[in-house]
C-alpha cells in the first residue's frame, strides 16, 4: 500500500481485504482485558454505542451485553460486511454516520460508547472533531471506551527489531531496521513528536500513555482505568522470532467518564 490519507475513500476501499490489513483488538487482546471491562459498563437495560464500528469486530461482545447496540461508521462498504457477518444479532442496529461532524449521533445518549481505534488518522482537526462526536453521544453519567495505538509500544517494537538484526549478525542493525521501520529523515523525527507512525506508509496516529491522559482532560472527561492491551509479536512483525517475548506490543485501553 503507497502512502495514503485516512480518509473515507480509504477505508472503502480497505473493505474487500479487511481482515488481512487490520488488526482486530477485541479478537487479538492476549489478556482479555477488553471483555472484562465491557463486563463492568454492562448491564441488561444498558444501551452501546459502537463508534466507527468498522466491519463490526465489536458487534457481537457488545450484543451479548447490551440491551440495544448501535454501531456507526462513515464507510458503507464496511458497514455492509458487518451488516453480512452480524446482521442476525437482534438488538443490533447499524447506521452510517460520519463523526467528522463533531455532533452527536442522533437519538438517545448511550451509556455506554465504545471508540476502537477511530482516533488514528493523522488529521488532528477531524480527529477533535471524532471525540467530541461520540463525547456528546454519551449519557450523562456514561463510560467512555477508548482503545488507541501506544507510541511507547512501537517504539518498543522498533528497538526489538534492532537487537533481531544485532542477533543476526548484522554490522548495522540500527539502519537496517530504520528501513524496514521509521526511515531516519528530519520529516519521520517531526512526525515521531507528534505521534505519527507510518504504518505501510499511512500516517497513524500513536499516543503517549500522557498524551491520552491530557486528551481526555481538555475533553472534560476523567480516566478511570488505563490498561495495556497487549497483542502477539505477530500482530508487528511477520515471522517473529521465538525468543521475542513479552513485554508483548500493546495498545492504550481507556475507560472514562464526564468530570
Ligand atoms: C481501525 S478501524 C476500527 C474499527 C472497529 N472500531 C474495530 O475496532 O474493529 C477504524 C474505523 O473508524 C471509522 N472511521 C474513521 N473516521 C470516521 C468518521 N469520520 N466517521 C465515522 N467513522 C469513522 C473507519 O471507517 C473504520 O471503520
């Protein structure tokens, strides 16, 4: 894949091979610790709000939870593939909605509003724009969840594939894996301090455990938990090697409410 925007038209167009591009953090949480927090937010009279569902890896856990589930999405080729492989759960309704607007979905508030790496692209505005979005669809008194890639993560992920190449026997491991990884450029050290991380060439968004921390605040929201969600060696590099253990890649797992 060339470098890409993350736009709609990206998104559309990822939706035939989905499953081979991305990865599915519910499906691929080493711990569990996804289920487990939704097993906290979740009660019988509780409605779920799935904010950028995607091809809807979410839809099921949440049916099983939930009184009433929502999920949006702004991509119609990916919500029909959640409309194929999960349109026999019951209380399962999808809808295309673009969160770019920053207004709420329409309808009631949710109590309870899963947002599964949405916040990712590169574009800070939109992604404002996203959080505020599925901040105003949350009850008063609602949880947020948040998943979004660690840049201490892929920072870790880089280092480990410079002590590969060291172990291979490689006389320049650090360029090496600079090739396969972030290309040593003044541009990749600018992106880097913003939180960019180009994954297959598309800029995406990685955050700090911090910057998570700050983001939510200036959104009005104070965390309640903050976890790792940690994922096989597999899910950052084709072949790993079996000395490279944990600590496993993660992503940020956030649990929120309104201050
Ligand atoms: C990495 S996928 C995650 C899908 C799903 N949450 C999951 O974890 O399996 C990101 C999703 O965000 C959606 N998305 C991105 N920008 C959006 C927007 N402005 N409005 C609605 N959905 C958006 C994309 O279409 C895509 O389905």
């Amino acid at each position: 894949m060339g470098l890409e925007r993350m736009d709609r038209r990206y998104w559309d167009r990822l939706a035939p091979q989905y499953d081979e591009e991305i990865l599915s953090s519910f499906d691929a949480d080493l711990s569990g610790i996804i289920a487990r927090r939704l097993d906290e937010l979740a009660g019988p009279r509780k409605t779920a709000l799935d904010f950028g569902c995607g091809v809807g890896k979410y839809l099921p856990p949440l049916a099983a939870r939930f009184q009433r589930v929502l999920g949006v999405d702004h991509s119609e080729p990916l919500l029909a593939v959640a409309r194929r492989d999960h349109g026999d759960l019951a209380n399962v309704t999808l809808r295309t909605w673009d969160a770019g607007t920053g207004r709420a979905v329409p309808g009631p508030r949710r109590d309870v509003v899963v947002c599964a790496n949405v916040l990712i692209m590169a574009d800070a505005g939109l992604r404002d724009a996203i959080l505020r979005s599925a901040i105003r669809s949350l009850a008063p008194k609602g949880r947020l969840l948040l998943v979004v890639p660690s840049l201490e993560s892929a920072l870790w992920a880089h280092r480990l594939l410079v002590h590969w190449y060291e172990r291979e026997g490689s006389n320049d491991p650090e360029s090496e894996a600079a090739e396969d990884g972030f290309p040593p450029s003044a541009r990749t050290c600018r992106e880097l301090l913003r939180g960019i991380v180009r994954i297959d060439g598309v800029p995406t968004r990685h955050y700090l455990a911090e910057d998570l921390r700050l983001l939510l605040h200036r959104s009005g929201l104070e965390v309640l938990h903050l976890d790792r969600v940690f994922y096989d060696w597999h899910s950052e590099f084709e072949r790993p090697p079996r000395w490279m253990r944990d600590p496993f890649p993660w992503d940020w797992l956030a649990v929120a409410h309104r201050r």
